[in-house]
C-alpha cells in the first residue's frame, strides 16, 4: 500500500478521516444535482406544455431501475456491515452484487435511451428532454464511475485490504440512490 | 478503519527512507508532498499573472492611446479586445488568486499550521493540481483557435456565450466554459483535502480556538467554494450543450430564459469574492501579529465575523443583477442583505486595526504588505456600498466605478495578498531571507502605481464611463481631453507597475542563492511552521510537536517575565 | 469509536419496505389520473420520494448514528438550494412580474395542468406586482 | 458628486445623485475615522529598542467598546442608507408612474431601434415613427419604454437620465423616465453584446415641444416603422 501520511492517521473528529471526506463530496454533489433539479423545477412549473412530453417518458423502467437501485444499496450496505465484521471476502460479493445493480441499471438506460431517440426524442426535441437527458446522464455517470471505484474497492476488500473501503463506497451509493430517488418522480411520474 | 486510528505516530520515520532515491520526476513533477503541490500551484499561477498582466497591458494601453499599435501586439481589434478582458479577468479570479491564495498557500501552510506531516490524501492532491494544470493548458489553448479566445466577459451571460453566431468564437466559448469546469474539478478535490486535514489531522492539543487564522480562512474559503459551486457547475453543462448540441436551456426561443445563467453563476461568483477574499486577509492577521508583536485583537471575534460573512454571502448574489432583468421586488430583498453583510466585514476591518493598539511594530517587507492590505482593502470596502444601494446602481452599474471598486478588493487579495504571503513565508519555503530593501523599493513601486490606475477610473466611472468598450472617442461625451488624461495616467501607472515586478522576480530567483541563511523562525513567530525546519523535509517536523497555546501569544507578560522572550510558540510546554 | 459501534437494523426488512412505497409511487399517480385529483399525484410521487430518501439517510447511510453536524451540513446545502429555487424562481418560473412580461411564454400553447397555481403564490406571487 | 461632470436630465437624476451624495457622505465619514485611527496606530506603536508590546486579548472593556460603537455606528449607517435606496429603487424602476407616452427601444447586434408614437401619440400605430440610434423626446413628458432586445443582452443606458436597464431577448421589459432638459447626449449600450459592442452607441435628442411638432413632420409616413413594430415580437417567434 502506498506510503499513508500520519496526518490520515488521526481522527481529531471522531470521525475516521476517509468518512468525512466523502460527506463533504456528498455536500458537494447535493449542490450540484440541487443546482440541476432546481433550475428543471423553475422549468418545469413555469411550462405546463412539458407534461405532454414528460407522458412519453416510460414509467415502467423508471420504476424497474429504482427497484435495481433500492436493491444495490442493500447488498451495499451489506457489505458494510460484512467489512464491519471483517468478512472481506462477503464484503467483496455484496460489492459485486452491487456492481450487478449498477450494470443492470446502466444496461436498461442505454435500452431506454436508444428507444427514445428512435422516437425522434432527442436532446434537443425540447427543454424537458434537455433536463432529462442532461440529468439521467449525469447521474448514469455518476453510477458508472460508482461502479468502477466499487470493483477495485471490492478486489481489496477480499484480500481483506482496506475494509472502511467498503463503507465509504458505499455512502456514495447510497448517495446516487438518494439523487434517483428523486429523479424518479420529476422525470417519469410527474405527469 | 478504528484500528489505523491507533496507528503510532512514527510514520515518517518509516517513509524517511524512501525519498532520498526520489528521482526528479517522482520529487518535482509526479510529487505527492503537500509543499511541492503548493510549489507547483505558486508557479503555475505566478506564470497565469503574467499572462493576466500582459492582457491587462495590451487592452490599457489600446484605451490610452486608441488605434495605436500596441508594442508586442500591435493593432488591438474589437474582437480582440473583448478576448483580452474577458481572459484577464478569467484568470486573474480563477487561474491566479484561487489557485495562488488557496490551493498554494493552503496546501503549504495547513499541514504545517495543524502540525502534521502532510495532506490527509496526498494522491487526491496531486490529482487537483494536475486536473488543474490542464484546465490552465485548455484556457491557454483557447486563445490560439480559430475565431480567437472568447470574448463574452468573464460572466460569460448568454444567449453571447451560448451561441456562436453571436460570439463569433466557435471554439473559443466552449474552451473556455471546458476550463473553467475543469479548474472547479480541480478545487473541489482541494477543498476536500483542505477542509477534512484542518477538522480531523491537527496536532495533539490543538483546539477549536489554538488554530492559526489563516488555517481557519482558507477552511471556509474552501467550505465556501464547495457550497456555492455546484449550481455553477451543473450550469456549465448546460452552457456547454447549448453551445456544442443546440439545446436551449438558455435560449428564450426554445422555452429556455438566459436569466437562469445569471442566477446559477453569481450564486457562485458572490461567495466567489470571499472564498479568495478570506485566505488573504487571514494571512493579514498572522502577518500583522508577528510584526506588531501583538496577540491578535479579539480572535473569536475576528472568527465569528468570517463565519457572518460567509453565511451571508450566500444571500447577496443578485446585487449583480439588479438592473439586469431581474423583478424590482427582489432587489429590494438583496439590497437589505448586501447592506447587511457591510456590518462583520466593516467589524473585521476594525478589528484588525485595533490589533496594532499598544503595539510594537516592525515595518518589514511583510508588514508593509499586510498594512496596505487593510488600507486598500478599505478603498474597496466602502466604494461597495455605492453598488449594493440598489438606487445608486441604477446608474452605476457597468460604470468604470464598478471597475475600480472590484479592482481595490481584487488587487489587495490578489496581489498584495500573494506578495504578502510571499515575502512572509519565503524563508520557510526556501531557508533564505528575501532582501529587504528590495522588498520595499518592489512595495512601494507597486503599491503607488496603483492608486495611481484605479483611482482616476473611479472619476472615470462616475462621469459615466461603461465598460467592456475599446475605444471611448466614439462618445463624445467621454472623448473629452480631461477624461482621456486620466484614462493615460492609468496606462502609464500601469506600466510602471508591471515593469516594477521584475524587482520582484529578481529578488525572488537571486534570494535562493545569494539570500542569507534563515533559521527555523526568522520572525520569531509562534505557529507551528516556525517549529519545522526551513525548507521542511519530506515529514515537515522533526518530531510530531504538541499543540500548549493559541498562536498569537505575543509579549505575554508571564513570558516576558520568565525567558524575557516576547513570543511564546504553540508547542512549548508551560 | 462511537459511530462505528452503532446497532445494524434489519436492512432487508428496510429494503422491503422501501420497494413497497416504490409500488405506491408508481400507482399513486395512476390512480391520481384517473380520478383527476391532483393531489394524489403529487403526493403519491414526491411525498412519497421524500419518505425513501429518509429511510435510505436513517438506515442506509446510518446518519441517525453520525455525527450532529454532518446532518447539519448536508441539510445547509439542501437549504442553499432552496435558497436558490426561491430568489431565481420569480425570475426564470414566472412569465411575467413587475413591469416585465416573457411575450414568447405567454403566447405559448395554453397549460392544461394546474400545478403552477399551486406553486405560483409560495415563490412571490410576481403576478400580484404585474401592471 | 455626479451632477459636476453629468447634467441632470431626467426628473429621478437629482434622488439618485442625493442618495450617491448621501452614501458618500456617510461611508466617506467611516473611511476618513477608520484610515486616521490605523495610520495613527502605525505611526504612535512603531518598535522602540526595549519597550515590550502590550498584551491586550480584546476582551477588555476599555479597547473593545470602540469596536462596539463602530459596529452599531455601521449598522446604523446602512439602515439609513437602506431607507433612501430602497426608496429611490422603488421610485425609480418599481413604481410606474401613468404614461402620457410610450416608446418602444428594441436593442439588437449593434444598433438600437427606437419606435415613437406619430402625431397619435400611440405606439404600434401606423404613423409610428422608427429611426435607428436616433431618439427624440419631448422635454417634460412622462415616457414609458418597452425595452426588447432581439438577440443577446443589451442595455439601455442614458447617463444622462442616470437610467439603466438591460434588454433581454424574450421579455419585454417596461421602465419610465422624463426629461427635464433639452439638448443632445448619448445613450450607450452598457452590456457587453459582442465584437460591435464598443459602437452600439446612439443619441438621444431632447426637445421642445415645437421642436418636438417639426420632428414629427420631418418624418410624415414611415411605413417600414408599421412593420417593424408590429413584428418587433413576433420576430423572435
């Protein structure tokens, strides 16, 4: 392992450094996707013509990928709590599970989109598909980027390197669960 | 993770080893040690400043003298024109006092202020600044495409940034909004750094309230940044894709309101003006105590008053926009809180200047800096709140007056807060003084000149001078011989005042040679640095110091009493 | 370590109960159309929406468990962007307000939802100030 | 301040040079306090060979008080300044004052277009009267102007008027001013708007109210005005 400086050995917080780290990148992306959905909200409200094309969305995958997530964020934080044990090579699993979820989810919003722009939906049809490519996008990076940290946090975490790994990933997780979450109303329910 | 927390605290002993086989790439260029990074950061931005000032040179002295070829330029075209402010003001902000003040300073001095060996992520910080690097190579990249760099204001406000055809930069505005995300990037994993080293990896014995202020600053400069840049971030996406996939986000013919952009950046850009404000006046208060001998006056004032000021600025952005579209009503609202936050920076102000009160003050290079910073600063202070009365914006807004306020708070952060920090902390980087007199002669040759520019633009300004305009004498009202005598005397002070920075770098490049030897603690200051050997090694300290006091313990009558030494460092035992 | 020696609940039991309110928001605003109430709509999607992202921060991210002022920090950012939805909305949301009008909305096809009058008053009402 | 190097032209220029008066009246005040003290401060602590600072933590009473005072003295300051710049906000661009005129000022990359209402004092009528970068007013009118930009921000500027409003592409946004004084002055685009924008100046010509007669009779019928102003929106559409 690469040389840890004593300055990440102390813990003057009470909470282990790595932690803190990703709650402050989690405040930091709250603001980002807040700036997004808000800006999409003032839009949204001030044109109710985008109902019409918010109703071409399709509510069924929608709800199939938030059950992909919900589902992902459970074996997570198994994981977590498998680390907390020390079972690393069990952390590993749920991580792979999770990165399943991830897969799964990303597989079926390349499906969606495909279908969509087949459709003649394409970013630039209106505003409202602007957002929601703009957003669902930014969001399906955010969960391909999970993925690939998970995979290498995983591969350590069965060699039982670098267990507090396995939570910290897993808060970011929980996080891009967090933002879907919302996604799922503002682009596909609300009609 | 409990296990590492007991981890004992020789680690550096066991890494010692390992960097004398450092070989130049891995110590210079792919380094993971904090001082390095901050090396990298100070030279990247002092190179930026140079290009800023250049541009700062080209377009004033196409103001002076209209139509004249200028020299290493030669004739300045509209467009051209637009370009070189835009970019001059683009860098100054993001490529030179962020980096410079936060990332440099912060990454220098947190680690040894706290009394630890180094970030707390060391590889994230290398990452930030190469992310960094690039965004700097991206901008400059930008200039030399076809149709030239972008030339929409640093404000970058659509449907202008947005569309080319109106731009008329194809690349130019999408390199631009490409950089400026990508140097966001580059903070927010900085910021991260920054932030959880100060909370979590300070020193044994070190307090809330024992934490120097400069460390506190730059920790809620950068909490700061990572709050309000988001909105900001997400809104480059959407500019980005209005420019290069034809949505509409900010295109009112495609449902979208070019307003929107304005709110998503100032909600940034006012927090903005703290996050570089902070840092450099936090090196004031470190400065001015070593200098006036002086415990600061009133500490958790001085902090409470950072906090209000950063609270609040939160509340203010849209003094910006008062006449720029936005409801009537609402700039009544931002008025109130723009007014408002005039009280703990006035009080912060004040503060400062009754840590000089009893007294025992040493004009050194550092001091002299950190004394104009206040005063300048004040210039810029107050001339704000001519902007901030939303009824006294109507006409000033845009105005020269504008100009020159944000000029007298850019200038003392930015320059005089660099320079400060500089000439204060350069023996601890390199373990040699700098050269007095020519510290002071580089002072008051860039100090003089200054005044000398903005004050004749404030006339400028309330004679209804607008700005962003390349050549005046196509308004007869403004083409007048007083107004353009002014306009020359700003040019020539400006030469004047670039030419006067070659003292500096002069003094800076012949001090690593030729300065004499410094000890630990030259100023026989109290913070942990002075603790450290100067330069630092890889592990900073010698051995991991102990936190006893606060760090402004000067002239304590018990220590007077016992060693008769007027400071008192943090890590010695009582 | 106080926050890692914190009790695990019964995360599948969570989940369970997650993808049951998942359910609900999915039929919610079916049933909200067909009856033509509104409110169920809403209710039903965002209601509901804010009841998961709760149980994922309480159970999930254990932030029940952490410390006071990281709850404290990631609900000021949430407010900053309230902050921001409220002072921008007047703005870019409303399709006129004192002494402006957006021409181009205004003669946009007609709405056939009635959510704006909803959210119209909260965020300024700028109608009121209209000439 | 102002009104030395800027005729007053327009009925609101005096309340804001008052309030520009006033602020710096009162900021100049704490500038000139705070500058004496500091500088007073440098000159009367400088080191001297064996004198020792004094300790002061600043929760003393004695030095801390006057920063008390001159945190209450600013705040009081900034509610009066508040006062008055709230007041002229909303006399100056919330209040809309009934209109015995109304303009159109349509601002595009790099000229302004000004619409006036014909011999029917009636704007989007066919007698309008459009001119590019040429403004006539009558002095002692009450004027309304819509302001609509046809592609990037601009802002309509008359320095002399102490008015400022920036034109946005898709809105239509209402303001009123009346001239008090006759003569010619500049009116400027104050919003940067592209590589033309140094030029985007135009005049505005105060009049008389003869003046005024023979400026309407200059331009008898003027179709394309009809045209141009009823398109002005649609245009965008």
């Amino acid at each position: 392992m690469a040389f840890r400086p004593i300055a990440n050995t102390r813990s003057v917080t009470g909470i282990p450094t790595g932690r803190l780290a990703i709650w402050w990148v989690i405040g930091s992306e709250i603001v980002i996707f807040g700036g997004l959905l808000m800006s999409y909200l003032m839009f949204r409200l001030a044109h109710d013509e985008w109902a019409a094309h918010a109703a071409n969305t399709n509510t069924a995958i929608g709800a199939f990928n938030t059950l992909v997530l919900l589902t992902s964020s459970l074996t997570a934080v198994l994981g977590h709590k498998a680390a907390e044990e020390g079972n690393g090579p069990k952390a590993a699993k749920m991580l792979w599970l999770t990165c399943l979820g991830g897969a799964t989810f990303a597989c079926v919003k390349a499906y969606e989109w495909s279908t969509e722009i087949a459709h003649g939906f394409t970013l630039t049809t209106n505003s409202f598909w602007g957002f929601y490519y703009t957003a669902a996008g930014l969001h399906a990076l955010h969960v391909i980027a999970g993925c690939i940290v998970m995979l290498i946090v995983a591969n350590k975490a069965r060699k039982g390197i670098d267990l507090h790994h396995v939570e910290l990933i897993g808060l970011y997780w929980h996080f891009v669960d967090l933002v879907w979450i919302f996604l799922f109303p503002l682009l596909y329910i609300a009609k | 993770m409990a296990e590492t927390i007991e981890m004992p605290e020789h680690g550096h002993d066991a890494h010692g080893d390992h960097h004398h086989e450092e070989t130049f790439w891995s110590k210079y260029v792919f380094s993971c040690d904090h001082k390095m990074i901050a090396m990298q950061y100070m030279f990247t931005g002092m190179f930026m400043a140079l290009i800023g000032g250049f541009f700062a040179y080209v377009f004033r002295t196409q103001l002076a003298f209209p139509g004249a070829e200028v020299m290493f330029w030669g004739l300045v075209t509209p467009g051209e024109y637009n370009s070189l402010v835009t970019n001059h003001g683009t860098i100054m902000i993001f490529w030179v006092a962020m980096p410079v003040l936060i990332a440099a300073f912060g990454n220098y001095l947190i680690p040894l202020m706290c009394g630890c060996d180094d970030m707390v992520f060391p590889r994230i910080n290398r990452l930030s600044y190469q992310v960094f690097l690039l965004s700097a190579i991206v901008l400059i990249a930008s200039f030399f495409v076809d149709g030239g760099g972008f030339g929409g204001a640093w404000t970058a406000y659509p449907p202008l940034s947005s569309q080319y055809e109106y731009s008329l930069t194809p690349l130019g505005s999408t390199l631009w909004v490409v950089a400026v995300a990508l140097e966001f990037v580059a903070f927010l994993l900085g910021g991260i750094n920054f932030v959880t080293t100060a909370m979590n990896s300070r020193a044994p014995g070190m307090r809330l309230y024992d934490i120097p202020i400069v460390v506190w600053f730059i920790v809620i400069a950068s909490v700061l940044f990572m709050a309000s840049v988001g909105p900001l971030i997400a809104g480059a996406v959407m500019l980005a894709f209005d420019q290069t996939l034809d949505t509409g986000f900010y295109d009112p013919n495609k449902g979208g309101d070019p307003i929107l952009w304005q709110h998503l950046f100032w909600f940034f850009g006012h927090p903005e003006v703290y996050v570089v404000l902070l840092p450099a006046i936090g090196m004031c208060a470190d400065v001015m105590t070593t200098f006036a001998r002086k415990k600061l006056f009133a500490y958790r004032t001085v902090l409470y008053t950072a906090f209000g000021t950063g609270i609040l600025s939160f509340t203010v952005w849209a003094h910006h926009q008062f006449i720029a579209g936005i409801d009537p009503r609402m700039a009544n609202v931002f008025t109130v809180t723009t007014l408002l936050i005039s009280v703990p920076i006035a009080e912060m102000c004040f503060v400062y200047i009754a840590t000089l009160y009893k007294g025992s003050i040493t004009l050194t290079t550092p001091m002299l800096w950190a004394l104009s910073f206040i005063a300048e600063f004040l210039i810029g202070g107050v001339t704000g709140i001519f902007l901030g009365a939303s009824g006294a914006d109507v006409y000033f807004h845009d105005t020269y007056f504008v100009l020159a306020h944000f000029h007298y708070t850019f200038f003392p952060i930015a320059i005089i807060g660099v320079f400060m920090g500089v000439t204060y902390w350069y023996p601890k980087m390199f373990g040699t003084m700098m050269n007095d007199s020519l510290g002071k002669l580089h002072f008051w040759f860039t100090v003089i000149p200054f005044n000398l520019i903005f004050l004749p633009l404030f006339v400028l300004g309330a004679a209804g001078q607008h700005r962003r305009i390349y050549n005046y004498q196509h308004y007869p009202e403004l083409a007048t011989d007083e107004l353009q005598a002014l306009r020359v005397l700003a040019t020539v002070a400006l030469w004047v005042m670039l030419a006067a920075q070659f003292i500096f770098f002069y003094n800076f490049f012949s001090s690593l040679k030729n300065g004499k030897k410094a000890g630990n603690n030259p100023w026989k200051a109290n913070s942990l640095e002075w603790v450290a050997p100067s330069p630092p090694g890889h592990g900073n300290f010698d051995e991991m110091p102990t936190v006893y006091r606060g760090p402004y313990e000067y002239s304590h009558p018990d220590r007077l009493k016992e060693t008769g030494e007027d400071y008192w460092p943090q890590n010695v035992p009582s | 370590m106080s926050a890692e020696a914190h009790a695990h609940p019964n995360y599948v039991k969570v989940w369970a109960i997650l993808v049951a309110l998942l359910a609900v928001s999915v039929i919610g605003p079916e049933v909200g159309d067909a009856t033509g109430i509104q409110a169920i709509t809403l209710f039903t999607a965002f209601g509901i929406a804010i009841v998961k992202a709760y149980m994922v921060c309480k159970n999930f991210m254990h932030l029940n468990v952490e410390k006071r002022y990281i709850v404290y920090l990631l609900t000021t950012c949430l407010v900053f962007m309230l902050l921001f939805f409220a002072a921008a909305a007047p703005d870019v949301m409303k399709t006129e307000g004192t002494n402006w009008t957006k021409p181009l909305v205004l003669t946009a096809p007609p709405a056939h939802h009635g959510e704006d009058a909803g959210h119209g008053d909260s965020h300024g009402g700028a109608d009121a100030g209209a000439h | 301040m102002i009104e030395w190097s800027l005729a007053q032209g327009s009925t609101f220029a005096g309340q804001i040079d008052g309030l520009i008066n006033l602020i710096g009246w009162l900021v100049g005040f704490w500038f000139v306090l705070a500058q004496g003290v500091f500088f007073y401060l440098i000159i009367k602590h400088r080191a001297q060979p064996g004198v020792n600072a004094g300790y002061v933590t600043g929760d003393e009473e004695y030095p801390k008080k006057f920063i008390g005072w001159a945190h209450w003295g600013v705040l009081a300051c900034d509610v009066v300044i508040l006062v008055f710049a709230v007041q002229t906000w909303y006399d100056v661009k919330q209040d809309l004052p009934p209109a015995e005129r109304t303009i159109r000022v349509i601002g595009q990359q790099w000229a302004w277009t000004f619409v006036h209402p014909g011999p029917d004092g009636k704007v989007d009528t066919a007698d309008d009267i459009a001119l590019v970068d040429e403004l006539h007013l009558e002095e002692g009118v009450l004027y309304h102007y819509l302001l609509e930009s046809r592609d990037v921000l601009h802002n309509f500027s008359v320095p002399v008027f102490r008015l400022k409003q920036d034109a946005i592409p898709g809105r239509t946004i209402t303001g009123w001013f009346e001239p008090t004084i006759t003569g010619e002055y500049s009116v400027q685009c104050a919003e940067i708007c592209g590589i033309g924008h140094g030029i985007m100046g135009a005049r505005v010509f105060l009049e008389t109210e003869d003046q005024h007669v023979a400026f309407h009779e200059a331009h008898a019928t003027n179709t394309p005005a009809l045209q141009l102003a009823a398109t002005s929106v649609g245009a965008d559409r």
